[in-house]
C-alpha cells in the first residue's frame, strides 16, 4: 500500500472519560460496529475499580489484560480506526497523559446525570493543551440525567471549550425516544439492545415526517421542534476547522449499554476526524507524509511473568513506512535495532506485522533498550518532543531495607521509571531517591515489582510535599540565589532538570513572587508549551 492512501485512511484517537461513565462500554460498542467482536461482553473489563483493593496480583492481572486491549484496531467504512484504550484509574492518569501524545483526536465520555468529574476536567486540560480535536459523547440517556442545554452550558465552562451538538436526545429516561442526527438531518428510534447491533431500528429521514408523531408522540415531537429551533439559534453552524483546531467540541448523545447513539457519532467520527498528524522533534516538524519512517515510544508495559524479563514497547508512527526486520536508529542509544516480531492489535489478536503505517500504533518487545518518550528513526538524529512528565503529587522517600541488593534496587527502580510507572528525583546530599505519582497505587506496585522481579525489598518513607516544578529562566543570578535558599527543597529529574521541591502551594506561589524571573513548570513539557504560546 502507498503511504498516502495509507494516512488518509486511517483515524487514531483516543477513548478518556471519569471512570464508570461509560468508556469501556462504549469501545465495546465500536468494535462491534467493526466487527471485530460478534458480541458484547467480549472485552474484558481492564480499568481498576474505584474501590482498587492493595491485592497485587488482581493489580498484574489487569494490567495484563490491558496489554491486550490497549490497542484496538479494526476496518470501518474504509477506514482503519486504531483506538488507544486509557486506564480509567486515577492512579494511572499519567499514563493515559501519555497514551494521549499517541492519539490525533480523542472521544470524551460524560455520564449525563453527572456532567463534568474531576478526571473529565484534568483529561480536557491535557488535551487542550496539545490542541487535540475532542468529540464528546454524553452517556446513560436511558436514565434520568440533567436538563439537555444545561448540561451543554456546564460543558462549555468547565471544560474550557465551545460546543456544539451534532446529535439530540429526544426525551430521556423512561420517556427516551432516541436521538435525532443534527447532522445528517434524519432519526433513530431507541430500541433497547445490550448484545448486537439492533437491525430493525426504525429510520425516519425528515422529522415533519407524519410517521415522527405517531413514533414519539405529540408532546415529544413538539419538545424536540423546540429544542432544535433553540439548538439553530443558540449554537453557531458546525465548523470542521474549528472543531480540528481545538476550538469546538461536537457533541452526540445516546445509551452506549443499549447501542444507541454510537453509530451516528461512528459514522460522523470518519467523516470529520483527523488522519495521521506530524509531531515537533528537536530538529523541526516531521509531517506523516515524510518519506523516511519515524515514530515514538509512548508507553512500555512490563511481562506479567518475572521469569522473562522481556517488555513490549508501544511505538506510535509518525511518518514513513515501518518495516519488519528492517535496522533503524535508535537515536538515544546511537545504536541500530531491528524487529523479528513486531506485533499489531487487532481487536484482541495480537499478530505479527510486515509493515506499518502513520498512525499505526505497534508492539516492539525489549529487553530494555527504550524508555518512554524514545524515538526510532530511518537514519534521522532528532527526538520526538512532548512527552511530558506530570507534576506527581504524592511524594515518598525510597529506602533500600536490604544493603546487600542496592545494585538491584537501582537498576529495578530505574527500570520501573522507564516504564513510567512514577517519577524519580535524586535529591543531594546523599543520593536520595524520592518518588513521585499521581496515586498511592504505584508505591505498592513499585515495591512489589522491586521484591518479585529484582530481589531488592525496600520501603516507602512519606516526605512531606505537594508539588515537583521544573524550573527554567534566563536569569542565573536570580537562580544561583534560589539555589542558595532552597538547597533542601531542589532534586534534579532523570534528565538532570531541576526541579523544586515545594512543601506547599502556598510555599510555590511565595517562591513565584520572590523570584520573579524563575519559571515554575507544572509539566515537563514546558518547551511544547512555549511553542504553542
Ligand atoms: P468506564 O469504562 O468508563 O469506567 O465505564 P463502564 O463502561 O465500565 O461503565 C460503567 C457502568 O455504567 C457499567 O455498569 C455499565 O454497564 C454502565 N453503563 C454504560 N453505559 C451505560 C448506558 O448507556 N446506560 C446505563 N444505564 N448504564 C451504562 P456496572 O454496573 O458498573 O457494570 P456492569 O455490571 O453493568 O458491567
């Protein structure tokens, strides 16, 4: 196949919402839509409940499960739809931050009845802050949720970005009907159905079709007439630029439980969502239809068995054409590597692939050669920017309780960091390692990774701090003095990057006012931010 004909057809997004508000059940139902599972229940449910438990094996055996469900792929009217699947955990959001650097667009899921969450707040941040187009899909109509123009009110301002529905519930609850298709102008009755693709839903093309009242009765007939005059009124018309910018987020409503809705917001996602974009390296921009292959580790997910130590590193590609058994350069280690087995993911399968395209996300095994964020090029000396480290926000000491195993402890806790499990910072004097995550998960998954695969048992010391800020400026003076004053409160990160400390927000906020020209970055990703400023 050619490049070309390749990036046009293919969509890679991302599916992100709150956790329970319907993501797993949505992407079950896309695949089935694609027909890569015949029937519902057939993905395995991969997210960590709220209730996480500190069992670790159950915590193994869903990040094992989510190997093989983290990457779908399948064929949707002529397009290749490859969906990159996100912890719902908020233990593990630093990882679907990342997953987020893999996608082109993203499909946002809000529960209708809760509106906007914590997690659906932070998630819109990060893809604001990379311009990623963003549908978003309200679920549960089938129950009793908000008041339809109100929940698209609570949209706009809490995620910071302008609406615009392309779909509209008619009723909800008890009284939904189904859902009218804003943008191809036609109906879908609701017909309740957990398992399959409903056959015989009733299709009405213009809804002053006589047959609209006889199907949803007077009253609702009237009450969507109504709303779709105000919809016309109140919301500018749909602009594909706008929504590819970043600027508007369309909007469908359905039941992804009752297969509802999911179609019209398919069939629109391969109408307006974007193919393959390029990513900004170091060296400039590199566009997918660059004829040298590039692409990037975005993830790296440990063997479930300690036997074999072996990873699977997921590589998004940027451009060119990706082949089996061909030498690329790996550009941190200056080295040249090949692939016997690279694997793709269709829908559950994983197979060996030949070749692969932009777009296309591919597992490479490893016997730790990569780390997240390392770029693999057709002879090209650049690296992919934009990987970004998350201020973490629980901070605990890492105390070797074996000095027999130190070496192990440090290879394994540097392994585990390559993995992205948590973030390390060495802080003088005395080489202390403190660990940062965003959940207290991690801490017992680190100790127990470092006693079962390296042998090194240790323990986790809580240090009292809030915030890790990356620090940059132009002023060395000011820094030097900085330096001075906060010697306990600077680490340096795996890069060397200084980093501070802070105890609180308030303590980041006085450290703001008092050294005006110092830049504290929130995110590791301060060089996309200024270029996108
Ligand atoms: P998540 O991945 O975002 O965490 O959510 P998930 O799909 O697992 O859905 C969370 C719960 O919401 C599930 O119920 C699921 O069945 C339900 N759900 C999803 N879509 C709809 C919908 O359109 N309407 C209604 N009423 N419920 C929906 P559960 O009880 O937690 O699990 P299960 O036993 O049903 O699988």
């Amino acid at each position: 196949m050619k490049n070309k004909e390749a990036i046009a057809k293919r969509r890679t997004f991302g599916i992100i919402s709150h956790p329970d508000a319907g993501k797993t059940t949505l992407t079950e139902k896309l695949l089935l839509f694609g027909g890569a599972i015949q029937t519902a229940g057939a993905v395995k449910n991969n997210k960590i409940k709220k209730t996480a438990t500190s069992d670790f094996m159950e915590i193994e055996k869903q990040r094992g499960i989510s190997v093989a469900t983290s990457v779908m792929a399948f064929e949707y009217r002529n397009r290749q739809i490859n969906i990159l699947d996100t912890p719902g955990h908020k233990d593990f959001a630093e990882d679907t931050y990342r997953t987020l650097t893999a996608v082109d667009s993203v499909i946002l899921v809000v529960d209708a009845a809760n509106g906007v969450e914590e997690q659906t707040k932070r998630l819109m941040e990060v893809c604001r802050m990379r311009k990623t187009p963003v549908i978003i899909f309200v679920n549960k109509l089938d129950r009793e949720g908000k008041y339809t123009f109100d929940l698209l009110d609570e949209l706009e301002s809490n995620l910071d970005i302008k609406v615009r529905p392309l779909t509209w519930p008619i009723g909800m609850g008890d009284r939904f009907k189904g859902v009218y298709n804003i943008y191809q102008k036609n109906i879908n009755l609701f017909q309740a159905s957990k398992t399959s693709i409903a056959t015989e839903i009733v299709s009405i093309e213009d809804y002053n079709d006589p047959k609209m009242v006889e199907y949803v009765g007077e009253a609702a007939f009237e009450e969507l007439k109504e709303d779709l005059e105000i919809v016309e009124g109140v919301y500018d018309p749909f602009d594909r630029q706008d929504y590819l910018n970043g600027d508007v987020a369309p909007v469908f409503f359905g039941s992804a439980v009752n297969n509802f809705g999911v179609k019209e917001m398919l069939d629109t996602f391969c109408d307006i969502s974007p193919s393959p974009r390029g990513r900004d390296t170091d060296a400039g921009f590199i566009e997918p239809s660059d004829e040298k292959f590039s692409g990037f580790v975005f993830k790296i997910h440990a063997n479930l068995d300690p036997k074999h130590r072996d990873r699977i590193a997921f590589l998004r590609i940027v451009s060119g054409k990706f082949e089996r058994n061909t030498f690329y350069n790996h550009v941190r280690l200056e080295k040249k590597v090949k692939f016997a087995n690279p694997t793709s993911f269709m829908a559950q399968d994983k197979s060996v692939i030949d070749e692969a395209f932009p777009g296309d996300v591919i597992g490479l095994y490893d016997t730790g050669n990569f780390k997240i964020g390392d770029t693999l090029t057709e002879g090209g000396k650049f690296m992919f920017k934009g990987i970004p480290s998350f201020s973490p926000e629980i901070f605990m000491e890492l105390e070797n309780l074996d000095p027999m195993k130190s070496k192990q402890l440090d290879k394994g806790i540097r392994q585990l960091m390559d993995e992205g499990l948590a973030q390390l910072f060495i802080q003088q004097p005395g080489n202390r390692k403190i660990v940062g995550t965003v959940g207290q998960l991690q801490f017992e998954v680190i100790a127990y990774r470092l006693i079962n695969e390296y042998g090194a048992n240790c323990r986790f010391v809580p240090r009292n701090l809030s915030k890790a800020c990356w620090i940059t400026t132009d002023n060395d003076e000011q820094l030097e003095k900085f330096k001075k004053a906060k010697s306990n409160y600077l680490a340096v990160d795996k890069e060397d990057n200084l980093v501070f400390l802070a105890e609180t927000s308030f303590l980041l906020t006085m450290a703001e006012q008092d050294y005006p020209d110092l830049v504290f970055h929130q995110t590791s990703a301060f060089k996309l931010e200024k270029a996108n400023s």
